[in-house]
C-alpha cells in the first residue's frame, strides 16, 4: 500500500481502490471513479441499495429490527465534494488487491 497526496491521486486512474487517511487511521474502502479539474467520483463500497436517498435508512432500520436481509449498491457512484488540500490517500497496489482477494474468498456466509 502507498500514502499519497490529494495532487497524486487525483492523477491516478479510475479503478484504484483507496480510502482516505489521516495518520493511523483508515476511512471507508471506496473506488476511485472520474477525475473533475479539483474534485472526484468514487464509489463507496458499503451502499445500500435503495430507490431513493431517503430509503436506506428504513432499510437499515428493518434490517436492525427484525433481521430483514438487504442489499449493497456496487453501482453508485458519487462526487467526493471536500476539497481538502491536505487530504491524504491510502491506495492499494497489486500485491494488496492480491492478498485482499485471497482473504474475501476464503470468507463464508453465516
């Protein structure tokens, strides 16, 4: 894995998987869609799927009062919007991606 400035990742291609970083601590895993002049798309990885911003909340809600079972939007993609110069990136390189996979298919469903 590599720590890289807002500058540098902006450059980066569409598909990299990252997640934001401030010194020991990792935020949610995301993609790295378009790249806007000073901003970004990006996909996070733990959407739910819903027919409108206001759903997944009740979706939630169900699922947390009786167990109701839900499902993950992987084709949402959204406008990062924070415009923080001093942002910094942990971006997985080959190896990681790799070793990520090889661990999520040993994985089992409850």
């Amino acid at each position: 894995m590599r720590i890289v400035n807002r500058e540098q990742f902006l450059a980066m291609p569409e598909g990299v998987l990252f997640c934001k970083y401030e010194p020991c601590v990792f935020d949610e895993l995301q993609i790295k869609s378009e790249t806007w002049a000073s901003d970004f798309l990006c996909q996070q990885l733990l959407s739910v799927k819903a027919d409108s911003p206001e759903e997944p909340a009740d979706v939630l809600n169900f699922a947390l009062l009786d167990g109701t079972s839900f499902d993950l939007d992987l084709d949402c993609s959204g406008r990062d919007g924070c415009f923080d110069k001093e942002q910094l990136f942990c971006v997985f390189e080959e190896k990681d991606l790799a070793a990520l996979i090889g661990k999520l298919e040993g994985c089992v469903a409850p």
